[in-house]
C-alpha cells in the first residue's frame, strides 16, 4: 500500500459516517436581467480603463490616435481588417519578445458584464492567444453593445468553457508592495475599450 492510497483510505473512513450535506440552491440569481451598458462603463472607468465611443468605421483612427505615429499596434490574425491601423501587424505564432515590443495591441472580445466592468476574452480569431493581450503595454479592445450581459451568470451562460477564457477588469494593477497601487505588474498598463455605436 503506498503512501497516497493510505491517506486517502482514512479519509475515506473519517468521512464514513459524515452526514450528507444540503443541497445549495443556485437559483438565486438568476440570467437573463437586461444589460445595461451605462453600468459597464461606469464600472471601466472606475478601475481606471478609459472607454471611446466610435463607429465601426472610426477604429482604426482611434486607435492610431491612441497608440501615436510610429508606435507598432500587433493585431490577432481573425480582427477585421477595417479595424487595423496602417502598420499593424499580425500575430502569426510570434515569439514573446516580438510580442512584448509591441507598443499596443487591439483585439475583440466574446462578452462583457457590466455589474462588475469585467471583458472576457476566449481565444477566438478576433481575439487571439492569451499572451498577446499580457505582454503589450496597452491592451485596446472592441466591443459591441450586444455583447453585453448584466451579470456573471449571463456571461457563463455564453461562454465556453473548454476554451481558454481572459477575464479583464481593467488595467493590470496590485496593491501587494506597501498598499501601493502598482499597475501594469501582470499584464497591460493601460487599458482602452472601444465600444461600437453601429
């Protein structure tokens, strides 16, 4: 008998004679309560992300406007190509020290909640691997009204989870070094959420 199969044979007989916990109900909070997308923004500038409101047509000028001319804007291989600013390019399995000279990087997103100002990312071409929205310094993303949810039920709901989800509540920040507010510490510094009008 090895170590492992003992400790969890006495475990087992400590938990023999436990009685049978409750059932919790999880019903209390249900989906499916409108969205508002005013609570979203409210919540994105309150953990210091600063949100634009523009046209699908205006993304690719915000964007040059926010990174500046000649700074380098590293895109996922699925964004639509009217979103890209002149110069992007695309990540095609990049290496991460090509991936973190990147000044910026622009991506979609697959949910946003707006109780608690939180994007989700899954990976999807739109939205590229994990490592390209960590390593930038500026994380810009683009998001459409009808992604939208009230809650964290009505995100889970959408999302799969057999894929690798990112969920943003704004910028990267800890206050672990004396209370200090640090950011960018695990990822993007700063943090621009294009929210479309068409």
């Amino acid at each position: 008998m090895s170590s492992r199969e003992l400790i969890l044979g006495r475990v087992r007989a400590a938990l023999r004679d436990a009685p049978v916990p409750e059932r919790v109900p999880r019903d209390y909070r249900p989906g499916g309560r409108p969205a508002d997308l005013e609570v979203l923004i409210d919540r994105l500038v309150d953990y210091k992300a600063t949100v634009h409101r523009v046209t699908s047509d205006e993304v690719a000028v915000t964007v040059a406007g926010l990174v500046g001319e000649g700074h380098s804007v590293l895109v996922p291989p699925g964004l639509p190509e009217s979103w890209r600013p002149h110069g992007a390019f695309a990540d095609d399995g990049l290496a991460p020290d090509r991936i973190a000279a990147a000044d910026a990087v622009l991506t979609a997103a697959a949910v946003a909640v707006a109780e608690t100002g939180t994007i989700v990312l899954d990976a999807s071409p739109d939205q590229g691997r994990r490592i390209i929205t960590l390593l930038p310094d500026v994380h810009i993303c683009v998001l459409r009204p009808d992604q939208v949810v009230a809650a964290v039920p009505d995100a889970v709901a959408r999302l799969d989870p057999r894929r690798p989800l990112t969920w943003i509540s704004g910028p990267s920040a800890t206050s672990d070094i004396e209370l200090n507010r640090v950011e960018g510490v695990h990822g993007p510094r700063s943090l621009h959420v294009l929210i479309l009008l068409d």
